[in-house]
C-alpha cells in the first residue's frame, strides 16, 4: 500500500466523508474505491478505441449482413 496526499475542496472532503460514513466505509476506502473504479473506466476506454482503431469496415459489413432482415419480435418492440 502507498499513501498519498491530496488537496480537496472543502465540500468535496465533506461529501466524501458523508457518502463514506453512510456506506459503512472508511475514508480511505472510499477514496480508494472511487479512484480504481475510475482507472477501470480509463482504462477501458483505451482498450475500446484501440479494438476500434484494429476493426476494418469490410469487416464489420460482412457479419452485418449476416443480420437477417426481420421485425423483432413482440416482447422487445418500442412501441
């Protein structure tokens, strides 16, 4: 584990603190949390654009027109 200092405004600070206490987590954990969840959203991200970068369109047309043409059906229309 490493530890790191932070500056935060003093309303997030207490609306961490609040979130922390309400869900039975210490601050550090919290924190902690919050910070891999957003690396994992980073993350992937990065791996999406470079899956997208390797697609080709020739690709992606020929399974699409793999796709029979049908109404859908019943139970998963809009309407």
């Amino acid at each position: 584990m490493s530890t790191v200092t932070i500056q935060l405004p003093d309303s997030v600070k207490n609306n961490i603190e609040a979130l922390a206490t309400k869900e039975g987590f210490t601050v550090s954990q919290f924190v902690a949390s919050a910070a891999a969840e957003k690396v994992a959203a980073l993350m992937s991200m990065d791996s999406l654009r470079r899956e997208a970068e390797a697609g080709r369109r020739a690709d992606f047309e020929k399974y699409l027109s793999a796709v029979p043409s049908v109404p859908p059906a019943e139970n998963d229309r809009l309407d």
